[in-house]
C-alpha cells in the first residue's frame, strides 16, 4: 500500500482509470475490458491500455494488474518480462 497524495496527469479518462487500477487489490488482476466497465464505458478497453501505457507511476498505480481478455499478458511500461516478474511477485504462496 502506498499512502500519498497524487496529482495525475493526463485526460481525465486516462485520470478515472488510474484511480480504479488503484482499487485493484494486491494479488489480483483484472481484464482491461472490466476496467473498461468498472468507470462505466465498457467499449473503452483500447482507451484503458492506453492510460496504462502512459501510467507516470506504474508501481504505486499497480497498471501491472491489468491483462488481456484472451488471458494474455498485454502491454507494460517496463517490458512483458517486468510485468509477469511483478505478477509472479502477488501471486499467493
């Protein structure tokens, strides 16, 4: 848990989604797709990635959590290889 004020940058869809991925728990993840519908525009999924891409804080606002609705990995700031590292790091012993 990270306890700090933040001013995001950014369009202010790109805003809403950055504050759902933070309620996103530790351990869990979600598809694009349902971070789509959780800020109530479900055919926003492309305009989800894209706020991911462009997360200025990608280990305080957890964009790692989000993944493919196929069960692909998608996209990460860091690389595929830091995202499935970040993942491999939440998953429940």
């Amino acid at each position: 848990d990270f306890d700090l004020p933040l001013s995001l940058p950014g369009q202010t869809f790109h805003r809403t989604v950055r504050r759902a991925l933070r309620d996103i728990p530790y351990g869990e993840t979600r598809t694009y797709k349902e971070v789509a519908e959780s800020v109530g525009n479900p055919n926003a999924v492309r305009a989800v990635g894209t706020a991911c891409a462009t997360n200025p804080l990608p280990l305080v606002i957890p964009c790692h959590r989000v993944l493919r609705s196929d069960g692909g990995i998608g996209g990460y700031l860091g690389g595929s290889d830091a995202k499935k590292l970040l993942l491999a790091l939440e998953r429940p012993l």
